[in-house]
C-alpha cells in the first residue's frame, strides 16, 4: 500500500537528517507556511532553511511522535525533540498543526512548544533571572 504524502512526512521528521532536508521537495508546496517560537517563514527553501539551521547549531537533534490526530486535510501532531546543547541532552515537548491540499502536500505546518521553559531558561542570565521571579510568583506547597 502507497504510503500517503503525511505519513511520509512524518516519517521524514522522525528519521531527518541534515542530507534528508531535500527530501521536503516531494512533500510540501513550494509556498508552504512555517511557524514556531522563533520563526515564521513562507516557501520552501526557507522551510528547509530552518532545519539546516537547527542541524547546524544543536547536536543530535531527533523527532519523536507521541501521539496524532487526522480530520480532513489537517493533522495535529504531539511529539519530542530531543538535542545536544547547553552541555547535556536537551527534550522540548510541542504539538504541529499540519495542513494539506487535495494533492497531500503539505501548505502549512505550525508549531507549538514552550520556548520560555524548553530554551531560554536554560541561558544564564535569563535562566536565573527567570528563576527569581517563580519565586516571586510561585505558591508554597
């Protein structure tokens, strides 16, 4: 059975490589959306630019789904990253809204994951200062 172009797309995220970036041509319509925390791109060079950047700047970066849900031509995704940085491994939990044409292809893909609690807080000076301020806001158990 012919696999369906959104389980080859996730199957490309769960298995990407920085040499398998190329193989989002087949998949996503060269004016695909991306957002996510950080960024919010249009077309395809740029959608694969992001990931060239992220295999540039972390180590061992991995996509692991843990659960999705289809309607129609959309398709939410909950999954973990896992990567090297800030010497030790690193896990960022998020969900994908993930939508797509009559033909499959993909037309937009946005993320959701928490960049405050997944990255900044990890950095020194933003870490301590958000550190201090739970304290301040945070109730006593």
């Amino acid at each position: 059975m012919k696999k369906k172009p959104i389980e080859k797309y996730i199957n490309l995220f769960c298995n990407l490589t920085i040499s398998s970036i190329k193989n989002f041509d087949d998949i996503v319509e060269d004016d695909i959306e991306f957002s996510d925390p950080f960024n919010s791109v249009k077309g395809k060079e740029n959608f694969k630019n992001i990931f060239y950047h992220m295999f540039k700047n972390v180590k061992k970066p991995k996509f692991r789904i843990l659960d999705h849900s289809n309607k129609k031509r959309r398709t939410f995704l909950k999954w973990e990253m896992s990567f090297y940085a800030f010497k030790s491994k690193q896990i960022i939990i998020g969900m994908s809204e993930i939508n797509y044409n009559e033909t499959g292809k993909i037309v937009s893909h946005h993320d959701y994951w928490d960049s405050l609690n997944g990255i900044f807080i990890k950095l020194p000076f933003i870490g301590f200062l958000y550190k201090a301020s739970l304290k301040l806001f945070s109730i006593k158990n």
